[in-house]
C-alpha cells in the first residue's frame, strides 16, 4: 500500500481521527489483491444510504476515478490521483468548484478516499526518468482496494433488502386482490355474515399504510391480511360444504345465476348487493406493486363448476410461480453458500439472498440473468437456484449461461429445483431423505 506514512491536511484544514481511522485502515485491513475500478463503485452506488454518501459525492468519486489511467485497483501500485479542481469539474459535468470540494470532504469523511497533501498544499507527481511515478500528491484510492470486501457485502444487505421488499409488496397485493374476489364471492352467493364490516376492516388495513412503506409496515400488514384471508376462506368452505350436504336444486340454480353474472366484464354494474366490494378500487392506489400469480385451487373449490369453468379459462395463460422450499433443506444441501452470509452464516431467507447476490457476482452472473430469474422464479427460488450452482461450480462452465437456461426452462414448465435438491442432499448427508420423511 501507498499509506505507510500518516500525513495531515495541508493548511488551516484540521486533522480529524475519522482521517487518521481511514489512512490506519487503509494500511491494517485485510487486502485484496485488485478490483476493478468500476465494479467496486458500481458496488458503492448500491451501498450508499449504508455508507452515507449521496449520489453526487459518487459522482466526484466516479471522475477520480478515471484519472486512474488503468481499470484494476491493485495493492502494489501507486493509487494517487492529482487532478486539479478544473478538470475535476469538467469530468464531473460541469459541477462548481465549492461543490467538489464540499463532496471530496464527504468522501474523505466516509473512508472511501484518503488526502496525500503535498508541502505546499499542490497536487503534481513525481516522474523518473523512464516516466513512472514516483511520489505523488492528491488523493489516494487505497481504501476501495483494502475496503472492496466489506463494500461488496454492505451492496448485497442492500441488494437482498430490496428484493425482499419487492416480494413482500407482491404478497401483499396478492393477498389484497384475493380478499376483494372472496368478499365479492360471499356476497354474490349469500354467505351468511357481515361482510360489509369484513369489507370495511380490510379497507382501514390498506388506508392506514403509508405512501412508502418500509418493511416492517409490510411484514406487519401482511400478517394482518393473511388471518383475514384465512378467516373468510374458512368461512366459504363451510358455506361450500353445507350447501353440497343439503342438494336443494334451488341452491344449484342460484349457483348457475351467480355463474352468468361472472361473466360481465369489470365495467359492468353488478349488483346493488355488491356495490360495498367494488368501493375498495380505490385502495389500488396504496400500493402499486408487480402483480405475480397465485394458487387458485382454494378459490375454485368454494365456487359453483361453472364458475370455476370460467375461472380456470381466464387463468390458465398465466404462469404458475414456483413454491420456494424450506430453508432448512436448501441449507442441508446447500452448505457452502453459508460462508457467504452476514457473519458467515445463514439464519434466515433474507440472509441466504444476501449470500446469493454476493456469490452472484463471484460467479460472474449478469445483473440482467438474476433480475430474470427473480421475475419468473421468485427472489427466494433465485437464491436456491445460485446455492445450487455453487455447490457445483466445478462442474459448470459459465454460471451465468447456466442461470438463463434454467430460466428460460422453469418459464415453459421443463425445470424443477426439487430433483436438484435432491441430488445435492443425497451427495452431501447420508440420511437427508430419511430425516425428511
């Protein structure tokens, strides 16, 4: 490294510990042996609301950065750029010279850059005669080098947060959507209950969410939805089973009215019965989340055949998401990706998507590869899917290559991650199987 030596701003600028930390750590961390310059700030714009730096602070980062003349930070090489504050400005777009200067002081203050002031004050190089730099005085790049790991992990918890956020608003539009169908259904084929204070209920869980929910808010509302959702699925069954005990032919007919009336289209007038349950259109608009399928066999068995006909009929285009296995079993055979978890080790769904995405970039997987098997497997089967492809990663030419192709096959229906699973517990634990049984 090129920080042996601790130096002290040039000037009235005062020496702050933060400064002294960030030049010590740059020297005692555990060192890597090169990054990529863009990887590693790629990483860094991931990272930024944990490191506490804004986007245009990463902006003057991104154009010191190009004054680096090669795009592999390495231990051994002299890491100081020198640019002036002018051509800083012209490689940062035109930003005013006070405003570099307030974001270098950010950088400075996060440990991401290290000041090397000259005696007075300068920044220049020192050349040989064959041109190499010899001392050099601006700023140093060195804690990105003896930082990339710790950064790298900081962007994956970011990374996992934000999927496991994007799945928990799936889930609760899900939920949401079928509450609204199994609400109208009771009203359409006279379930006994009060369904417009059930409606009402519903309808004050989604108004009271705000605009921007964190994950906490959505945890908690979705456990909420979830006991409605089986509180009135319990209700439906029964009301299913006492009508199919009784066999009054009456019932049967009112069944084949309730079924020409579902096939209006949404824009129709239904009912004045029903009026309650359209209302709640208007909750679409809390929450705008990407709408994923959903098992839909419960729904159909509490519904006349004909319904259920033309239920099927209107879905069965869709694709079906794939369920996600425990995670105990994943982790039985999966082990090795426990190494790559917050603290090194594995304690929840969260945690295995954060190892997922920094093994992801390990594996040299794309972001556009993972974005498309979290859409069409579902964040928590991609994590599985990228355990899997490291406890074989051997015997896989190109992780990525392999990553699509399972997608693209899980997509037409050809693949399915419990054979794999298998595979792997039988190779790794004896008696995996039998435990299961």
């Amino acid at each position: 490294m090129d920080t042996e030596y601790v130096t002290t701003p040039f000037g009235r600028r005062p020496m702050t510990l933060g400064m002294l930390i960030a030049q010590r750590r740059a020297e005692h961390a555990r060192p890597a042996k090169s990054v990529d310059k863009w990887k590693i700030h790629r990483a860094l714009c991931e990272a930024k609301p944990i490191l506490g730096v804004t986007d245009r602070a990463l902006a003057v980062l991104s154009a010191l950065l190009s004054f680096y003349p090669k795009n592999e930070l390495s231990d051994g090489a002299n890491l100081v750029v020198f640019p002036s504050n002018a051509q800083l400005s012209l490689r940062a777009h035109g930003m005013a010279e006070q405003t570099i200067r307030r974001h270098l002081a950010a950088l400075i203050e996060a440990g991401l850059i290290v000041r090397r002031d000259s005696p007075n004050g300068k920044r220049y190089a020192r050349r040989s005669r064959a041109g190499e730099v010899n001392e050099a005085y601006g700023f140093s790049l060195a804690p990105l080098v003896s930082r990339a790991e710790e950064i790298e992990h900081l962007a994956a918890e970011v990374v996992a947060e934000r999927l496991h956020l994007q799945s928990l608003r799936e889930r609760v539009s899900l939920h949401r959507r079928d509450i609204l169908k199994l609400i109208e259904t009771a009203l359409s084929d006279g379930v006994e209950g009060q369904w417009e204070a059930v409606h009402s209920g519903f309808r004050s869980l989604i108004d009271n969410l705000p605009r921007s929910p964190d994950v906490n808010q959505l945890e908690a509302l979705l456990s909420k939805l979830s006991r409605l959702h089986d509180e009135i699925v319990n209700r439906l069954e029964k009301h299913a089973k006492t009508t199919k005990l009784s066999g009054n032919p009456y019932q049967n007919e009112r069944h084949i009215q309730n079924s020409d009336s579902e096939s209006l289209s949404e824009s129709e007038a239904l009912p004045q019965k029903q009026h309650v349950v359209l209302s709640a259109a208007s909750v679409e608009q809390k929450l705008q989340p990407h709408q994923a399928p959903t098992d839909h066999s419960l729904e159909e068995s509490v519904l006349s055949p004909a319904m259920a006909q033309q239920h099927f009929e209107r879905l069965k285009d869709k694709p079906i998401a794939v369920k996600a296995f425990p995670l105990d079993m994943v982790m039985r055979a999966c082990p090795e990706i426990a190494a790559y978890g917050p603290g090194g080790k594995i304690g929840n769904w969260r945690d295995l998507m954060t190892a997922s995405v920094v093994v992801k970039s390990m594996l040299d997987i794309s972001p556009e590869a993972h974005h498309q098997a979290c859409a069409i497997l579902g964040p928590e089967n991609t994590a599985t899917v990228i355990a899997c492809i490291l406890e074989r990663a051997s015997h896989i030419k190109s992780a990525g290559a392999y990553l699509r192709d399972l997608t693209r096959r899980s997509q037409k229906g050809e693949f399915a991650i419990g054979p794999m699973l298998m595979s792997l517990l039988r190779a790794n634990t004896a008696g995996g199987i039998q435990k299961l049984a």
